[in-house]
C-alpha cells in the first residue's frame, strides 16, 4: 500500500493571488519545479501551476498517475499568500 500523507489541494488562481505575495507563489513554484527532479514532464508550468486545482484533476494525478492508494489532504494555514484559503 502507498499513502501519500501529505497532499495540498490549492487555489493558486489570479482572482485569489494578493499582488504583494505573487512573489512568494512564484517562489512555491519554483519549488515545486525543483521537487520534480528528474522527471520534468511532471512539472507544472506557470499556468498549470497558478491555478485553483481542480479536484478531479488531483484525484487522477495522485489515484490513475502515480502508485498512491491512499491520501491524507492537510489544510494549510493561510498566510496571506492568497486572499482565501
């Protein structure tokens, strides 16, 4: 069994950026750009990145694309990185 524990659903979206944070957002990016490794066809670009995700997308990324059976989603304090959570 694969669980992935740590799983963030996020709304990255425009309408929910605060302008005076875009530059932490494009810093979480880059990170996740890092995490991918070696494995770039994973990495999300700005515009796949900097969006309100989907949650079917999320289901089919961590149940139909990778070798995860289960997920543990966490809520993440907001910080004021985006105006809503």
């Amino acid at each position: 069994m694969v669980v992935d524990a740590v799983v963030h659903p996020y709304d990255l979206s425009p309408a929910n950026q605060t302008p005076e944070n875009r530059e932490q957002l494009l810093a979480v990016h880059a990170y996740h750009r890092l995490c991918t490794g070696p494995n770039p066809e994973y990495a999300l670009d700005d515009h796949e990145f900097l969006i309100d995700f989907d949650p079917e997308a999320l289901t089919d990324a961590l149940f139909a694309e990778s070798p995860v059976d289960l997920a543990v989603i966490h809520a993440l304090p907001n910080l004021g990185f985006t105006r809503a959570g």
